[in-house]
C-alpha cells in the first residue's frame, strides 16, 4: 500500500508564508494598549497557521462547500438504495 505523504510544503514555502507576516508582527509594538497587541497578534498567527495548514495539505477547491466523494455508495441518478 502506497502512503502519500501528508506533507506536501516545502522549508522554503514555510519561510515564505512566516516572512509575508514578520512586518505585521513588528508592526504590532505601535499599537497603543496590550489588549489591542494581543487581539491583533492572534489574528496574524490564525491567519498564518491556516495558510500552512492549506498548504501543507492541498490547494483549497474554488467551492469551499462542494464535497468529492471518490467511491459514492449509490449512483446520484438513482437515489439511495432502498430499505
């Protein structure tokens, strides 16, 4: 059995995808109060965690809401088996 590995990004993309956010992050020491520092710091590593995670697993398909469904249980023609 052949096992794809799940890991499709390379070092350089990750580094690519963390220096796109390193002048956010230094951007942060202007603003005025911690609460502000703090909400806009989870708002940049939200962001980046879900650019690595896409990433690293596949591209996002146009349609975030389609489903694929490689081995249906019924022909869609058909409509569900009977009971």
């Amino acid at each position: 059995m052949d096992i794809q590995p799940l890991l499709t990004m390379s070092k350089d993309d990750y580094l690519a995808l963390a220096e796109q956010k390193y002048n956010d992050l230094q951007a942060l020491k202007k603003k005025p109060t911690f609460y502000d520092y703090e909400k806009s710091f989870e708002q940049i590593w939200q962001e980046l965690g879900r650019q690595v995670l896409e990433k690293s697993l596949s591209e996002v398909p146009d349609d975030r809401r389609k489903k694929k469904d490689e081995n249906p249980l019924w022909d869609n023609s058909t409509g569900p088996p009977a009971r």
